[in-house]
C-alpha cells in the first residue's frame, strides 16, 4: 500500500476513521502545527495543500515541501517523543484527520494489516523525503557557485543556470531560459537543454507557478515586469505529489536566479558610473 492511497484505504473501515481520526477545518494561512510546539499527533490530509516551513530567523521561513491531498505530515511526532522540527501552514482552506500516539499505536495493535501498511507507507515516504533534500541541497551548493562568478550580461548567467540545474532532472526535461531585451522589446532565449521534441509555446509568465500539470516556470520581475524567466516542460505525466517535491527544487532555483540577476545589475549599473564619471573629467 503506498503512500498515496493509505487514507483511501484506512477510509474503508468507517470504525477506524471513527474510532481514531479527528476531522479538522484548517483556514488558508492558518498553522496545522508550529516548529518547536510539543507534538504526539500525525495528520492526512483529505482536501485542499499544506507546506511545510522551517525557520531561517529574524522572521523568515523556507519551505521544505508540500503535502497533496492523501498524503500525510507530522509522523516524527508519533514515532518520537519530540518537538516538532518545522511548522505546517494551511496553503488554501483544508480538511485534515489528526490521530495521536495513543491512537496511533492502538490503531496498530488492532488493526495488524492496516497498522504494518500505515508503518510501511512512513517508511516509504520518510526515505523518499530524506533523498529529495540530498537531491536540494547538492543543487543549492552547486548552483550558488555561480553567485561567485562575474557575468557581463544577465543572458550568460541564465545559459549557465540551465545548464547547472540540467544535470539534476530526472528524465526527459525540456528547459529554456529568457531575458527581456529593452532594446529590441522582446525576449530572446539565452539558455537551452532540450531532452525531447516539443512543439509546445508558453505564454510570458507574470509570476513562478505551474503553467500546466509538467510545466513551471521561474520568473524574476522589476517594477511589475518580467525581465527574465525560466520554463521547465517534463515529457511524462507527473503526480500531485511529485509536482510538489519539484516545486520545492523550483523554490531553491529561484531564489539564486533573484540573487544573481540582482547581482549582474548592480554591477552593470557600477561600471556604467564609472564610465560616467571617467567622461565627466575628461571633459
């Protein structure tokens, strides 16, 4: 039983649903759970999205994943007696079903084929958790490298992003990146890594999101516009939850795309003063 259908399954017998799951209406914005609280409860999630946010001080946050309707969070809590390690935010309006340690091991002891398939499924995504963030923070190392290098125009950075983050998409990804040239009044593509033909075209995004259910884009803006954006296009069919795992890999993309364009701008902006001035006094 795997992971995306063990709330299905544990639905089938009203009396555990009855006997050990509490229904809860969690608002968009409102918190499931809170890092460091004391916890000993594990939560499904029947409808709407959570995400789940560690904290990076001074009142910022990073999220570490999403969670999909099926799915379930907060299962270290039952396991261990510990705080809980991130906090979890209602993204839209949710039902979640919360059962405690008590429940849970109880739930386990009378029910042995639904208590080994809720183990297994914990283990399953436990370790399926523990690979994704390897995968992002080797990612993040890598790419932040670039931060270091100095890029005379915004168009070199982006070629050299998509051919980074290339190296870490599984399977067939078609990945193109565009910069918005002032001049011209277009966007001219600086960066390309094709896996598979496609005669797919994409609107100019306005905001990082899934343009379809295989594709996202990253964008950076100024003043309201878009200066510059990635579209990342998956030949297969993805899932809910995998859509969620990638956004979180397009969240950590972005945030060194901002900083490096941020970057390349500001230097830009330097050495044309400097040119200023140096005309300035020869005159």
């Amino acid at each position: 039983m795997g992971k995306e259908n063990i709330l299905a399954e544990l639905k089938k017998n009203p009396q555990i649903m009855e006997k050990y799951f509490l229904p809860k209406n969690i608002k968009a914005g409102e918190f499931v759970f809170r890092e460091n609280e004391k916890g000993d409860s594990l939560f499904f999630l029947e409808k709407g999205r959570i995400s789940i946010r560690k904290s990076m001080g001074e009142g910022e946050d990073k999220v570490l994943a999403f969670v999909g309707e099926g799915d379930f969070f907060g299962e270290i809590a039952v396991i261990e007696e510990t705080v809980r390690t991130a906090s979890a935010r209602a993204e839209e309006d949710c039902l979640v079903y919360e059962v405690g340690r008590e429940g849970f091991y109880e739930l386990t002891g009378n029910y042995p084929r639904e208590g080994f398939s809720l183990f297994s499924a914990i283990t399953s995504v436990s370790l399926c958790r523990l690979q994704h963030t390897s995968k992002e923070l080797t990612l993040l190392y890598d790419i932040s490298r670039l931060l270091t290098k100095k890029y005379a125009e915004e168009k070199e950075f982006l070629s050299e992003i998509v051919e980074q983050v290339a190296f870490y998409f599984e399977g067939s990804w078609n990945i193109e990146s565009f910069f918005y040239n002032f001049y011209n009044d277009e966007y001219e593509k600086a960066g390309s890594n094709r896996e598979f033909e496609s005669n797919e075209t994409f609107k100019i995004p306005s905001e990082n999101g899934w343009l379809d259910e295989n594709a996202y884009a990253i964008v950076y803006s100024e003043k309201g516009k878009t200066q510059a954006y990635i579209v990342f296009d998956a030949q297969a069919e993805m899932t809910e939850n995998e859509r969620n795992n990638w956004s979180v890999i397009f969240n950590t993309i972005s945030f060194i795309l901002s900083a490096g364009l941020k970057n390349i701008a500001v230097l830009k902006e330097s050495v044309l003063m400097d040119k200023l001035k140096d005309r300035k006094n020869f005159l």
